[in-house]
C-alpha cells in the first residue's frame, strides 16, 4: 500500500475505536488504483469537528464550517471532513449550506465523478457505490448521478473533466459530454482565477491537446479568456509538444495562436506576474531564436534555463529534434554565467576612474561583461582594472 495510506492508518483506527467510521475518499483512492502517485490523502469521517477535536488532543479549524479539520499526529498531519450533504449552489460555486451526515453514502452522492466518489476503509476494502472503479478501467469520465445536477452545482466541474481528460487520457462518458454542450454557458459564471488555476493543470497533462479539443468542442472555450480556438488546438495536436512544461505550452499555444499582446491576454486570464513574465520573456527569446542560434550574452542575460525553455519551443514549432548538449557546452564555456560571477563592482570604477557615480557606471560594466563573455578579457580584477585604466578612459 502507499505510504500515506500507512501513515494514516492509526488515525483512522482511532476514530474507529471511539465508535467512528472514517474512510480514505476521493483522488487518492482514484489514483491508487490507476497506479499513479498519491501526494495527499483525504480522509471522511462519521464524527463531527467537535468530536474528532475530542479524540485528538492537537488539532487545527482550516475549514471547520464546511466540517474539515486537521489533526496533527505523531504520523503526520491529516486532513478530515465530516461526512456531509450540500445544498443549493445559487451561485454555481459553493453550496449555500453543509449538512453534517453519519452516512458514507449520503457524502459520497455529493462528489462529482464516480472515479472520486470511492472509499477505502482501513482494512482497505472498497466502496465503490457508483461504478467508479468499471469507469476507470473503462478510461471514462462520467458524473455521479445525473450530469446536468453536478454541473449546475458547480459550473467548474464541467472543466475539471477536460482537465482528467488531459491528466489521465481518459475519454468523457456520452450523457455528461451531452451536458457539458448543454451547460458550457455556465462557466462564465465562474471566476477567472478558478478556471486558470484548472486551465494551468489541463495543459500540463499528457493528454493537452485531447483535452483542449474537448474544450472547444463542447463550446467551454467560448466562455474562457481568449487563447484557444480549433486552428490553434488543430496544429498543436500535430506538434510534439511533450517535452514542454506547463508554462513552455502556454507560451506555445500564445504563438500558435499568433497572438500579439502576450502581456494582455495573461492579464486577461489573471495570470500572477512572474507568469506573465517568464512567457513574454522567453516569446522574446523565441523570436531571437528564429534569426539566428543563441549565444553566451543570451545566456547571460536571460539565464540558462529561460534560454533552454526557448530552445525547446523553437524545436517543437520547427519540428526539429531538440539537443540540449550545445547549449550545455556553450553554458560551461562561459566565464561568468550571472553578474554574481563578476570579478569587480561598481565601486572598483568608481575608485578607478577617479569619476563620480552614473550612468556610465552601468555603461562601462556592459562593455566589460561583454568583452568577457568574447573572451576578449578575463574575468580577473587585475585585468579588469587594467582595462578600464588603458582602454575605457581613453574613450
């Protein structure tokens, strides 16, 4: 069994020795049997906030008005939710109300596909009330009970099966793919955040670009900030985008789709800045790409692993087979790699120079960095000084 599982295994002896059931639920169970690595587990129980924090002496609210708990253990730290029901979702987002249940069943209704809606109890036998366990050996996606209800719920879990699709290359079930058409207008109802946040997951699968058709299939797209569309989803799916990461593929899609304000279609999305960032940067550094092979300045400038990710891109879009190893010997030949690597500091000169403090500080620096990566100069201070004394005040 996985790790996790054993770890956890006392606690969930102990709620039961006080009279308790308590069960692993939800993708844990889901990805053990799909052979997957399990990160975190999730753990129902029969016994209400107030009485788990009775059977545990150390215990932290994270979300005790939804019935979760996290109870710290000499294991661990394990999260538990008392099993519940949910009521109306008048906003298409959270249920207006929790109703706390003794019944496994009652809480297991709730849950959005029959592959999360499993239970392991501590003997490890399995609850599978809704045929999860059959879907996932049948790769299929399918809501617990009828689509239209989960989907009216929460409008996100129409996305959420486009992201399993690419996380798992699974195929979604005839009836929830129908409602998913049907309902896709609801997801404008949804938060920008949430659906990036699904969005940032779906195109780091392996199956992206299945699923990204499944989004504008079914219309989800439409109702997304702009960046997919069946002629960008068309040539992705011909490209061998594999070895990029999530972010690489973002930026991959944003120049398929020949878009030309990156910035503001990140912003769009709400997208963090370090995001919007690192995928205008290396949009730049793709382009440089395209004129001519990277070179030490590059490098230095942009940093090795924002080059290496331009250089995958660029791969993909020419459909050239990508070897890291000239850039891994043009790296280690490189005197310095970052400014840290620097020899001197502006103060030096300063000092040299006999000069106050300017702009032609930073002038002189670049020359200097630039005559080391050329090999022109050595990265030395008694060579850097003598350079500066012969060479830059003659100018």
């Amino acid at each position: 069994m996985n790790e996790l599982f054993t770890q956890a295994l006392p606690v969930l002896k102990e709620i039961e020795r006080h009279g308790f059931e308590a069960y692993f639920v939800g993708g844990c169970v889901r990805d053990f049997y799909l052979n997957r690595n399990i990160n975190d587990i999730d753990i129902a129980v029969s016994a209400t906030p107030e009485e788990i924090k009775k059977i545990f002496n150390r215990t932290i609210d994270i979300g005790i008005e939804h019935g979760t708990v996290l109870v710290l253990h000499e294991r661990g730290q394990f999260e538990m939710t008392t099993f519940r029901t949910e009521g109306t979702y008048s906003d298409s987002r959270r249920p207006d109300e929790v109703q706390f249940v003794r019944s496994l069943e009652e809480d297991l209704k709730r849950r959005d596909f029959t592959m999360n809606a499993m239970a392991l109890s501590s003997t490890y036998a399995l609850t599978d009330l809704f045929g999860g366990r059959e879907d996932i050996n049948k790769n299929e996606i399918r809501t617990v009970g009828a689509p239209r209800d989960r989907f009216e719920e929460d409008a996100l879990r129409m996305l959420r099966a486009i992201r399993f699709v690419s996380q798992l290359n699974f195929s979604i079930e005839k009836k929830t793919y129908e409602a998913i058409q049907a309902l896709a207008p609801r997801l404008s109802f949804v938060a920008v955040e949430r659906i990036t946040a699904e969005f940032e997951k779906l195109i780091g699968g392996p199956a992206a670009d299945r699923a990204l058709s499944y989004a504008v299939e079914t219309g989800l797209a439409d109702f997304m900030p702009p960046l997919i569309n069946q002629k960008v989803v068309t040539a992705v799916s011909r490209m061998n985008y594999h070895t990029l990461t999530a972010d690489e593929r973002l930026v991959l899609l944003l120049l398929v789709g020949q878009n030309q304000d990156i910035k503001e279609i990140l912003k769009q999305w709400r997208m963090s800045n370090k995001t919007i960032k690192k995928c205008v940067l290396l949009a730049e550094l793709v382009a440089i790409r395209h004129e001519r092979s990277f070179e030490k300045a590059d490098i230095y400038y942009s940093g090795f692993d924002q080059i290496r990710s331009a250089e995958k891109i660029t791969a993909v879009l020419l459909d050239n087979h990508y070897d890291e190893r000239w850039l891994e010997d043009l790296y280690h030949a490189m005197q310095i790699k970052s400014k840290q690597d620097l020899a001197f500091k502006g103060t030096h000169l300063i000092k040299w120079t006999g000069k106050k403090g300017g702009p032609w500080v930073k002038e002189c620096t670049a020359e200097i960095e630039k005559n080391i990566l050329n090999g022109v100069l050595k990265n030395q201070l008694s060579d850097i000084k003598d350079w500066v004394e012969t060479e830059w005040l003659r100018k």
